[in-house]
C-alpha cells in the first residue's frame, strides 16, 4: 500500500508542476469561478462546448498544489466527453471523495485523478480536490438553465 500511496503522490506533484492545462482558453463559451475561502484556492474554469462535446477546457487561478492538480486531472479527462458524461465522471469523483465508491475497476474512468482517492483521509484538503469538479458541475447547471 505504501507504494501506492507513492505513486498517487507522484502523480499529484506531477499535474500540480506541469498544469498543462492552466491557460487563459479563447474561444470558450462556459466559465465559472469556483473559490474556497477557507484556504485561498481560486480557480476560473472555462471550456468550450460544441454539439455538446467539451471541445477543449483550461483554468486559471491559484491554489495549493491538491487543487491546482485535481483541476488539471479533471480537464484532462473531460476533453473530448460529452457534457453528460463530463458530468457522470464529476459525479463518479465526488463519490469516490465521499467512500461512496471505493472500488477501484468502476474509478478506472478517473484516470490519474484516482490518485486523489485518500483525499478523505485527510478532511482540510477535501474541499482543494473538489473545488474544480464542483465548479464544473455548477458551469454546466448555470448553462443548462438559460
């Protein structure tokens, strides 16, 4: 286990340095500001949909390495997705935060951000991994109803 762990460190230090995806994105036509007052983590989410497809997605902001990392596992993941499924991945991740799912063949959708999985072991750094993937799911609510 203690291997694991290693890995799943590995690969939040890795997305937290490189943040592929942390860029001002033009065109885009979705964007919500996600911020967690409690620590400071701010991020901007933008994405371009097309024929309800994520065309492509960014974010901008600051924060501590677990959000910046989780938002940049997150657009990595949803490029390419329809909204819906965008949606059912977000879903599947803040289950896995709550231990509602656990099993680790129905998290392999999550790619890397299965690494974010003991997350809850410690309870202050649960809102940094989830800020991304909450202010994805209210984007697209704030969308769908105009």
């Amino acid at each position: 286990m203690e291997d694991m762990n290693q890995l799943y460190s590995d690969i939040i230090l890795e997305h937290n340095q490189n943040q592929l995806n942390k860029h001002e994105l033009n065109p885009y036509n979705l964007e919500e500001r996600g911020h967690n007052p409690s620590c400071g983590d701010d991020i901007t989410l933008r994405a371009e949909i097309e024929d309800d497809i994520v065309k492509d997605a960014a974010y901008t902001g600051h924060g501590c390495a677990i959000s910046q990392a989780s938002a940049d596992m997150m657009i990595d993941i949803i490029k390419g997705k329809t909204v819906d499924e965008a949606l059912r991945l977000v879903d599947l991740f803040l289950d896995m935060i709550k231990r509602e799912i656990t099993d680790d063949e129905k998290l392999e959708d999550l790619e890397d951000a299965i690494a974010l999985k003991n997350i809850s072991n410690m309870p202050a750094r649960v809102k940094c991994a989830v800020l991304a993937w909450h202010t994805l799911k209210e984007a697209i609510a704030n969308r769908n109803e105009r």
